[in-house]
C-alpha cells in the first residue's frame, strides 16, 4: 500500500471542516502540554503497542467526516477510525500513521422510540450510558462487554461485542436495524431500513457490523430493543475440578435452561481480580475454578423454580458450597470481580490475551489443550470467558520468559491453540476481532477463497485502501 505524507495545505484543510481546536498533531500537543492525551491515540489495550499518528481529528457529524474522507481518498493519506481505544486486537491503532478519526464527538443519544422498541444513536455514546438511558423507560439494550463502563457502541459495532449476556440474548449484531455509514469515497448512505424484517437486497448492515472501521465509518446506529427483564438471580459455583466446571455448562443448557449469564474462571482468574478490587472472597484450598450463573426474567417464582433445576444439574458435580447473592450489593460485586478480570491481569503481569471460541460442549476440551500446549512450551496462562458461549479469553502470562519467546517464539504455540478451536468446531476470535495482532492467523481459520471474497469486497468499498488499512488480513 502506497499512501502519501499529510502535507500543510492538508491539515489546514482539516481545519476548516472540524476547526483547528479539533486538530491535534504532536506539536500542538507539545505546545499545550497535552502530550499524553496526544499519545493515547496511538495505543489502545493491545498489549505495550504504540504508532504515532500524524493527526488527530475530532469531527461532529456525517457531514464532516464526508468532507474529511473526499480529501483523504483523493490524495491517499491512511485513516484509522477510533472509539474508546478498550480494543483487544490493536484494531485502532494507526500502523501506517496518517489520520486518527475519533468519533468521541458523535455521542448523542438521538431519539428512545419507545412505541417500536428502537433507539438511534450516534457511535461515540459508552455502552453503559446507553444502557442506563433506555433502563430509565423500561427497556433494555443486552450487549455488555466487560469494559461497559468505558467502551463506545462504536467499537462495540466494529467487532459485533459481546459479553455475558450474550448466551441469551446474543451480541451487538442481533440487535442492529439500520446504520448511517460514511464510506471512503466520501458518500454518506443508510444501510436498511428501521424495520425488523427486509428483503430488500444485499445485506450491508450486517456487513458493516463486525468489519472492524474496514469498510466505512458508522455515524449514526438503529438498535432494537427490548422489555427490561426486571427479575434476576445469580449464584457463584465453586469446583473442586476445572474440566467439571467447564462440562457443567453444556449440563446447564441440556437441561432446559437458558441462563442470561453463564462465565468460567479459573482459580487465579477470580483471585487476582477480588484482591485487584480489594472485594473480600473466600476461596477454599481444593477449589479450581467457578461458574457465575445468572437467570433473568419477569418473575421471580419462575425463575426460583429455574434455580432449583440448576442446583440439581450441579449436585452432578463435585462442587462446593455455592453462593446464592441474596442483595443487589452482593450481586454488583461478582459482576465487578467478573468484569475486572482483565484489569487485573494487566495489573498483575505483561500478558496476550487470546479470544479463543468453540462450540459450548468442546469448552473441557478446549480447556484441557490450552493447558497441555502451555506446558509443553512452558507458559503459564489464565483463563475465564463466556462458557455458555463457549468463548474462552486466554490470558498467556510473560512471568520469566525471555524477549525471544516472548515477542517470536509464541507464535508456534498460538497457531496450535487456534488449529485445537477450529478442529473443534470452533474459530479464532469469538469477540475481540481479527485486527492487527491476529491477522498472522487468519488464515487458519478461513480458506483462502474466503479471504479473496473479503478483499474483493474491500476493493469495492475502498479503492484507493486509505480506510484503516493494515487491519485483518
């Protein structure tokens, strides 16, 4: 890919479409003591991964990313689209430099239609906020990645995110009608209609959703809802044996059941995040791994009754004494200590985070490699995800390797991880995409008559390959 340097006429044009307070280079950075703001949009959660862009711009509508994109196609200059910057996969980081397009602008809640179960919404609203926007009304919007909090529906379309509930409701792409995107070229179009069936053509809107900012810039989204579930309970389970804990999932599902979450954690995964939060946890001595089950709904008799049928897959099992939240308090706290895994990874150790994800009933399976294939090449990993979506996030700690296994040697023993999940059925990114540090493997899991059709439909969306390039394949 050849692209062209940004030249002086250039930026002054950005300046004239966003204005020059949404403008920043490294020396306007430099100058206003905003260096390591500057900095940040050069990395994101990828491991200790930095690319300097030439320019940040920080537009407020289409119609300004439009006039951005003309002048970016017409003379090659890169652009690497940006939400939050919580991405797993170095998907917003700019490795050809150019312009960083931040769309932390775009975050308007722009109409709760709260007759058709919808909402529109611009890209750069966090998840968590939108969450709580439709709650208020009584509605209720399911995807909920781990970083919640702090993660932009933008990024979360860019990858189709998941998260715990996720087993039962499915992920950000179930829940998509309609999305105004800006492509490449400039020209600003709606991907459907905001109708819950359409026949109408090819399916651009699911296109768009998962391509991780490869096709187009999305600036507007309309999302389906639902009727908030105002009813839950969950309970921690402790196993004695990790490969129990991870066939009890499938037991679960077998058994009718469909909880609204259904997570693994390995002993060190629960500890390490209880003690990063300092949220007190017994962890008896014999105790390997735990399973947070989580049942929703509308009423409360049901889903007791739901709880017994639980108990009674788990009395299977050599299990310990499961813990029933009796409190929203106690409730919150698990989820926290759930959801703060990661963090407490990254607090603990230099670590690659791996989103392996199989059929559910492969998940022992998938468990039981990863741990052979670390100990034949001696690393040591932590693990937790998603069991009932069968979507292990594997946490390969550096601890005392060197520099050569570290940054070389580990790609061997990644393939084999990812070769274990598709001969089980399964692939290599359940939600975290393929991005920059995974596209070396794709080709494991996808023929190479898929990854022509995949460049080919880049080539039509992108001629001139400016949009966030480098990225996938």
């Amino acid at each position: 890919m050849l692209f062209n340097a940004l030249t002086p006429e250039l930026i002054v044009a950005f300046e004239a479409i966003v204005g020059p307070a949404h403008v920043l280079t490294a020396q306007r950075a430099e100058a206003t003591a905003t260096a390591d703001a500057y900095a940040d949009y050069g990395r994101d959660h990828t491991e200790d991964l930095h690319f300097a862009p030439d320019v940040v711009l920080r537009p407020a509508d289409a119609d300004e990313i439009s006039q951005i994109m003309r002048l970016c196609h017409a003379h090659r200059i890169p652009v690497t689209p940006r939400g939050a910057g919580t991405g797993l996969s170095g998907g917003a980081l700019p490795i050809h430099h150019g312009v960083v397009l931040s769309t932390d602008r775009l975050n308007k809640i722009v109409q709760i239609d709260e007759r058709n179960l919808q909402a529109t919404v611009e890209p750069g609203v966090v998840n968590e906020a939108f969450q709580n926007a439709v709650k208020e009304v009584g509605l209720f919007y399911p995807p909920d990645p781990a970083s919640k909090g702090s993660c932009s529906l933008g990024g979360n379309l860019a990858h189709s995110s998941g998260g715990p509930k996720a087993v039962k409701y499915g992920t950000t792409r179930d829940y998509v009608l309609n999305l105004q995107v800006v492509l490449p070229t400039g020209e600003i179009i709606w991907t459907a209609a905001n109708t819950l069936k359409n026949s109408t053509g090819y399916n651009l809107t699911q296109l768009l959703v998962g391509s991780e900012g490869t096709l187009g810039i999305i600036t507007k989204v309309v999302f389906r809802l639902l009727p908030f579930p105002q009813q839950n309970i969950l309970m921690l389970v402790p196993f004695r044996q990790v490969a129990q804990a991870a066939e009890a999932v499938s037991a679960v599902f077998r058994a009718g059941i469909i909880p609204s979450g259904m997570e693994f954690m390995e002993r060190e995964a629960i500890a390490w995040s209880s003690d990063y939060l300092k949220i007190p946890l017994t962890l008896p001595e014999d105790i390997t791994a735990h399973l947070l089950i989580e049942l929703d709904g509308q009423d409360l008799d049901q889903l007791y009754k739901e709880a017994e049928q639980v108990y009674e897959v788990l009395e299977k099992y050599d299990v310990g004494e499961i813990l029933l939240a009796d409190n929203a308090t106690q409730k919150d706290e698990l989820w926290k200590i759930r959801r703060n895994i990661g963090n407490s990874v990254r607090y603990n150790s230099v670590y690659k985070e791996e989103d392996t994800v199989v059929p559910r009933a492969e998940l022992p399976a998938l468990l039981s490699g990863v741990k052979e294939i670390g100990a034949r090449w001696g690393f040591k990993s932590v693990c937790y995800g998603h069991a009932g979506d069968g979507n292990l996030h594997v946490n390969i700690i550096r601890g005392e390797l060197d520099d050569e296994m570290w940054n070389v040697g580990l790609r061997q023993p990644i393939s084999e991880i990812f070769e274990l999940c598709v001969k089980l059925g399964g692939t290599i990114s359940g939600e975290h995409g393929i991005g920059l540090v995974q596209k070396g493997y794709i080709g494991i899991a996808l023929k190479e008559a898929n990854l022509n059709l995949m460049r080919g439909i880049k080539d039509v969306f992108d001629p001139n390959g400016i949009l966030n390039p480098g990225k996938i394949f």
